[in-house]
C-alpha cells in the first residue's frame, strides 16, 4: 500500500470489523443465548446488504476495468481479493459459533432437530404438514433443452435436485431440477412434543422438502439434494433527470432488480459436484462461492429467536420505554414546548409522543399546516395514519417521501400512495439527492400571530426501529429554528434560492462548511492555548476531507473523541497526525444510531443534533440536517449523555492504529452504558 494513504482505513474493510463486533456479540457468553442467536441473524442480514451493494459496486468497477486505486490505496481488484477473504473466514467463525450456540440451547430444551432424529409421533406430524400445506406450494423446475434455467430470485432460497429415471443405469448423466423453498412459509416448523418431555424442538422447512422430495418427481430417483442461495446486486441505477415520473421510474427499476448480476452463491457443504459445477456456469460465478456447514441464511434466526415461548431467562430484560416526564400529565404539548425546549432519548423514553404530537396537530382547529420528512416508516404506523387525518380535516399537509430509501423503496411507494389519496401534498425530494434529513414543522395560529413548532430527530419517524435504536428528538417553538425548518421546505418543495441558515447545518449547500469552520474554532483555540475538545457520536465516518480536517485539529493538539459505531476509515494513534484522536465503538442490545457534536469553543459549549454522518454521500449527495441546541439544560444533559458513552468498558471496543478493534479495558468498575441509561431513572441528570 501507498505509504502517503497509510493514515486511512479502507472503508469496506472497515464495516467487516464492525460485521465482526456484531460477531462478537453472539460470542459472548455473557448474553443471553436468545440475544445471541439474534446477533447471529444480524451478522447474517448485514452481510447481505454488504455483498447486494457494496461489493456489487466493486465488482461493477473491475468488469468495467476500473484499476484506480481510492484515497486508502486499493484498486478494486484488491480490494475484492481481500473483501472475499474476510468475508469468507468471517461465514466459517459465524457457523462455528452458531453450533456451539446451538449446542447450549439444546441443554436449555432448545432443539433444532434434523429429520433422522424425529421420533414416529414427530414424523407423522411432519409428513401431514408437507402434504397439507407445502406440498400445495412447491413448483418443481426442470432444466432441460426444452425448459432453459430459471430466474433465480435474489436471497431467496432453494433446492438442487439429481435425479435419474427409474431402471436407467447408473452412469447416464444426471438431469437436474430446482425447487424453491417457499418463503411464506415459516422456515422453522414446530414439532409436537416427546412424551414426558417440555422440549421446544423444531425442523428446518428445507429438510421437510428434501425428505419427500420424491413426491413432485414420480418415476425418478433423487440422487442428490442441496440448498443453495444467490446474491445478486440490488443497487438502484436511476437516471433521475430523464425520468417523467420518479415514482414510475423506481418502480420499473425495483422490478429490474430481480435481474442483477450475481454476486455471491451460498451452497451447502459436500453439494453434489455436478450440481455445483451445473450452477457456476449458469451463474457466471466463480470467486464469491461459498460453502456452508450448516443452513443457508441465518436470519430467519431472529424470528426464530422471537417465536420460542416462554425462557425469559434466555432473553434481555424487558424494557419498558417511558413516556416523556415532560408530557406525562398535560393534555397541549404545544402548552409545553411553548414554554421549553423538550428532549427525548429513544429507546429509553417512548416514540409515542411523537406520534401523539402529530394526532394532536390533526385535531387542532388552530393547526394551519403540517410538514414533515419521511425516510423510513414502520409497517403499520400511526403517524402515516394521523398525518391523513390531518389531511382530510382540511389542514395543509405536505410530506416529503424519500422514494430511494434502500430496501424501504417498495413500502415508501405504498405510503406516498396512502397520503396523496387522503389529500397530502406528497414530494419525492430533489432530482440527485435523497432526502435523508428528519423533522416536522407544525405551524399554528395563536393569539392573532403564527407560531412554529419543530422537531428535529436523529433517527427516522419510524415506531419500531425507535424501540430498537438509540435516537434523540428535539421538540423546539425557538423562532430562529423555525425559521430555519420552513425555508428548507420551501427549497425541498418549490423553488427557493440559497439561504443564508440563521441555525441549521444543511447538506449539501453547507453542512460540510459549517463543520469545518467548527472544527477549525477548535484548532484556532488550541492554538492560542485555550480550552479545546471535539466529542462527535455518529453511525460512520468515511468522507476524507473531514477525515483530513481532524488529523489537523488534532496536529494542533484539540482532544478528539469520536464515537462511531460502524465504519471508520480515520486511523488514530499516527504520532503528529491522530495522536490526540480516539475513536470508541459501541455495538450492544440497541443499535447505536444517534448523532451528536460536541464543541468546546473555549468553554462556550456548544451541542448540535444531526441526521448526517460524516460520509461523502451524506455531504455532497443528500438533503441532511444539524441543529444546534440552545437550551442550556439540555445541552448539558446531552453531554451527560455523550459521557455514558464515553464511560462504557463493557461493550466499547477502540480503534487501533492498525484498523483492528479491542474492547475497552480499565480499573474501573464494569459500565454498560445502554444498561446505565435505562437503570438511572434520572439519566437526564446523570454525572
């Protein structure tokens, strides 16, 4: 590698370390088994994603003979060679380490069990539920000179089959079929109980299928059945510009996505040779091959994880979120945030109340408009719902649906639909950007005049991810704020020239600018030997410039403390480059979403909230958001909060100059910072 790149971290081999924390989680034997076989099914989902996007992306860039290499010193080429590898030794430790999980649940009365182990109760139950209900499902598919290879769906998956036709010899070559393991059918299956025995056993959908395989391929004999499983790129290409309706477009190009290049096959360990070589060549693949002991796709785990009745002593301890304090014993939230700014911290308090704030503006007569982002929503979910109803009472109601938001793409189009037929005025965003940043505006009449209600958040308007991620939400009438929050509607809706932002940082016109010169206040400090301190929580860092801009607050001698819990490509520790930088990740119970800024500025602190990492595409390529926090209090408890992290040596794990990770180890007594922030009941306070 180029020695001038050395002080970078590849950013790809840098989110297989945080694939790897997660890993980690299912290793510990300090979690509950239960906890563990989610992390396990997290690993699983993540490298899905990893592989449909990000290596498809590589792999685009070295069929096109792209030989450049990125500002961390790898072509793609290399970088292939190495994801490949990693990746590979990564799918071997998760299965060895599935097994060893598997074992212990066994010895808690936790059983997947293969067809051989059933006993004569167990298999007449399995044979009525494959002629009953999977049987009915299945579509055997030849593959012939008359019935060419079928289109295999993207993560989905199936069964090769050999056969060969009864009384023929042995040595006629083998003909080869497809069945798909039908995926809306649940891939555990329940098995009656043993006699005398409070066992929870289950089998595999896969086994039930392979054991009677026999009965979709009458006059043949099956020679061998294996699962396999392919990857292909699911990135979107879309051509924005030319694109007459974006929602048509997106549409169209989801229905493209069924037909991306393969990227990965997953096939089972011993798979017949024939069959094996049969797909490769079908498939066009040869590197990203491989072989699993064990079976295919461990994220049906997390819903197997969730379906075991009973063994809470399996689980983490239920957490209740709590409504926030401040509007705990008031029927007007408007009466409250008129009077203060309010803080919620999720998953510890509820996202009910924000739910309830929007119901609240739909039946407010004094409610004028309503307008909000949407990223990513949840299934069923209330705010979609009271948003309409707003609507429908004749309130302005304009809501931004980011259209492009990965993997959510087919659900926000169900939305958009939903609202523009309850009468919102629903927008895609901007040509070329996602519109990732999250707030709501609720404007209102009072008193003869106009006042405007804000909430900011870190993580997306969505009920579900809330009671999974940590996110914070800021609840403002601050007039600078609001009007800050209705000129960035009016440039995401209509036509507005530059704004000169009394409050916000806004991507992509200046969030990077405004950052800098915060950064560059903090080295200016240093400098003149004044107080100087950055603390910077967010989900990745990745951009170089911003990468470049604290290695020179650092060289200036600001302390630096970045926590970010997946990818990293800032390396501390390079003597008069980073050494005044430490990066701290936190992988636990909840994922780690919330992003936080913290800056000195010579003892005037100052505390921003954001819905922005600090990536290029974040940056230059998205609609985000960072707004400060003016409330003293509030900033205070923010920097508390900053500090559970900070204190965590439990679950924190810290960068090492060599890109590798190490828990966090110290004298002090054992702190878990998620556990912390759910055991103070006044963490707000907390010291």
């Amino acid at each position: 590698m180029n020695k001038q790149l050395s002080h970078y971290v590849n950013r790809d081999l840098s989110w297989m370390e945080f694939n790897r924390r997660v890993l980690q989680e299912a290793q510990d034997v300090n979690n509950p088994l239960l906890e563990r076989v989610k992390f396990l099914a997290i690993v699983s989902s993540n490298l899905d994603e990893f592989m449909s996007v990000r290596v498809a992306g590589i792999q685009d860039q070295i069929r096109a003979g792209y030989t450049r290499t990125d500002f961390t010193g790898y072509t793609p080429a290399g970088l292939w060679k190495r994801l490949i590898k990693r990746s590979t030794q990564m799918v071997h430790d998760q299965y060895k380490t599935y097994r060893e999980v598997f074992r212990a649940l066994g010895r808690e009365g936790i059983s997947l069990r293969s067809i051989d182990e059933l006993t004569i109760s167990q298999n007449k139950a399995v044979s009525e539920y494959f002629h009953e209900i999977v049987f009915p499902v299945l579509t055997p598919m030849a593959v012939d000179q008359s019935r060419p290879f079928p289109l295999l769906h993207t993560k989905e998956l199936y069964l090769s089959v050999l056969l060969s036709k009864t009384n023929e010899p042995e040595d006629e070559e083998p003909l080869f079929a497809i069945v798909q393991v039908p995926s809306i059918l649940p891939r555990f299956v329940p098995l009656p109980g043993r006699m005398n025995s409070k066992k929870t056993e289950f089998v595999l959908l896969e086994d039930i299928i392979e054991q009677y395989i026999d009965t979709m391929f009458n006059g043949y004999t099956p020679i061998a059945v294996h699962p396999f499983r392919l990857t292909r790129n699911a990135d979107l290409s879309l051509n924005e510009d030319d694109a007459e309706d974006l929602l048509a477009e997106i549409e169209k190009e989801l229905r493209r996505r069924r037909w991306g290049i393969p990227v990965r096959l997953e096939v089972d360990k011993g798979m017949h040779p024939y069959a094996l070589e049969l797909l490769k060549e079908e498939l066009e693949i040869e590197d990203n091959l491989i072989e699993i002991d064990g079976p295919l796709d461990l994220s049906f785990l997390m819903k197997f994880s969730l379906s075991i009745p009973g063994h809470d002593n399996l689980r983490y301890e239920r957490l209740d979120p709590v409504y926030p304090q401040e509007f705990e014993e008031t029927d007007d939230m408007f009466e409250v945030v008129r009077q203060r700014d309010v803080l919620m911290y999720h998953p510890y308090e509820s996202f009910e109340a924000v739910n309830d704030f929007v119901l609240q503006a739909a039946y407010d007569d004094d409610v004028l408009a309503i307008k909000m982002t949407l990223y990513r929503v949840s299934g069923h979910s209330a705010l979609v719902q009271a948003l309409a109803k707003a609507a429908e009472s004749g309130k302005q109601v304009t809501v931004v649906v980011e259209l492009k938001a990965r993997f959510d793409e087919e659900r926000n189009i169900a939305w958009a639909r939903q609202l523009e037929k309850a009468g919102c005025h629903v927008v895609y965003g901007l040509v070329g950007l996602k519109t990732h940043a999250k707030i709501m505006l609720v404007v209102r009449r009072e008193q003869g005049t106009l006042r405007r209600y804000v909430h900011v958040g870190t993580g997306n308007y969505n009920d579900s991810t809330a009671m999974l991620y940590t996110d914070i939400g800021l609840f403002t009438s601050h007039p600078i704020i609001g009007g800050d929050a209705s000129a960035l509607f009016n440039e995401v809706t209509g036509y507005s020239s530059p704004y000169d932002w009394k409050a916000f940082g806004v991507a992509p016109s200046d969030l990077k600018e405004k950052l800098f010169r915060l950064i560059d206040r903090e080295r200016d400090n240093a400098l003149a030997g004044k107080p100087a301190r950055i603390i910077a929580k967010m989900n990745s860092l990745s951009n170089q410039e911003m990468i470049d801009k604290l290695y020179e607050a650092s060289a200036a001698g600001v302390a630096i403390v970045l926590i970010v819990r997946g990818v990293c490509c800032l390396r501390p520790g390079v003597p008069g480059r980073s050494e005044n930088i430490r990066v701290i990740s936190i992988v636990d119970r909840f994922l780690e979403h919330a992003r936080v800024m913290y800056f000195n500025n010579g003892g005037d602190e100052e505390v921003y909230l954001s819905s922005a990492d600090w990536m290029t595409r974040n940056l230059t390529r998205r609609i985000e958001l960072m707004c400060p926090v003016f409330d003293p209090e509030l900033r205070k408890t923010l920097i508390n909060m900053l500090q559970l992290n900070l204190n965590d040596n439990v679950k924190a794990r810290e960068l090492q100059p060599n890109g590798s990770y190490a828990h966090v180890v110290n004298e002090l007594l054992p702190f878990r910072s998620q556990f912390a922030a759910r055991a103070i009941p006044q963490w707000k306070s907390y010291v």
